[in-house]
C-alpha cells in the first residue's frame, strides 16, 4: 500500500477517525416469538374449609369432670387427712375391742390391743383419738398395776 500524500491522507484520516467513534444508539435485540403452551397445566386443588371444631364437647366434658370432683362428698372427706386417720384409729380399735369381747371376755390386754391396732392402722392421729374416745391413760392403768375402771357394756 503506497504512503498517502496532502488530501487523500487527510480524508482517509477523517474515515478512519469516524469509523472509530462509537455510536450512542442501544443494540436493539430482536423480539422472540414464543409457542403457545400446548401442555395442560395442572389444576389447583380446591381448598376445603377446614372441619368444625366442636368446643362445646369439649367444654361439656369439662363441666362434668369439675361436677364429678366436686361431688366426692362427706364419704370422701372421712377417707382422708387427719379426719380419715382418726377415723380408722376409731375403727380400728372398736373392731379389736368387739372382738376381744367375743373371745376373751374381760381380758386385761383388750385396751392395750385396741390402742394399738389403733396407731398401727391410724398412725400416731389414729391411736391418740382411740385413747381419747376410751377413756385416756387410765385405761390402760389395769396393766401397769393401777386399778381400771369395768367398761359398761350396752346391750340392745
């Protein structure tokens, strides 16, 4: 390629400086066509209302728990803390005494078996309130060597 000289050199210079400026315009992509979905989507189950929840039942069942537990009454009230261990130191003690009678009518050890049958099935509660009920210490005096009291037996 021959050296360019004067004016030629100068308009190839402007087509070459013009060649290299960039233009601002944005590249323009072209559009794409897209294909019709030709599948069938799948359906959205339907949502069901959630069941019914039954409060009442619920409530009900608590009412009669509450009617059950308070309803226990007086029987179960003997049957426990100090009232019921000194109900079955009472009990207890009586049965002994009743059947020491039928067995060995005016036996000097009936007091001392009563007494602790009940504090064996009474606790120390159980055995205090049958000594009590009996006639304290001093039934049991007969069997230290002091002098016991007959206990009066009522018939029907």
């Amino acid at each position: 390629m021959a050296k360019l000289k004067g004016a030629k050199k100068v308009a190839f210079l402007k087509r070459m400086a013009a060649g290299r400026k960039k233009a601002n315009t944005v590249k323009k992509t072209p559009t794409r066509k897209r294909k019709s979905v030709t599948t069938k989507r799948k359906a959205t189950p339907l949502r069901r209302a959630a069941p019914r929840k039954r409060t009442m039942v619920r409530r009900r069942t608590k009412i009669r728990r509450a009617a059950r537990r308070g309803s226990k009454g007086i029987g179960s009230s003997l049957k426990t803390g100090v009232i019921g261990d000194v109900v079955k130191g009472i009990g207890a003690g009586s049965l002994i005494t009743l059947v020491m009678s039928r067995v060995a009518p005016n036996s000097s050890i009936t007091p001392i078996a009563s007494t602790g049958a009940a504090f064996l099935t009474g606790g120390l509660v159980g055995g205090a309130a049958n000594l009590i009920l009996t006639g304290g210490l001093g039934q049991l005096g007969g069997m230290f060597g002091g002098a016991s009291t007959p206990q009066q037996e009522f018939g029907v």
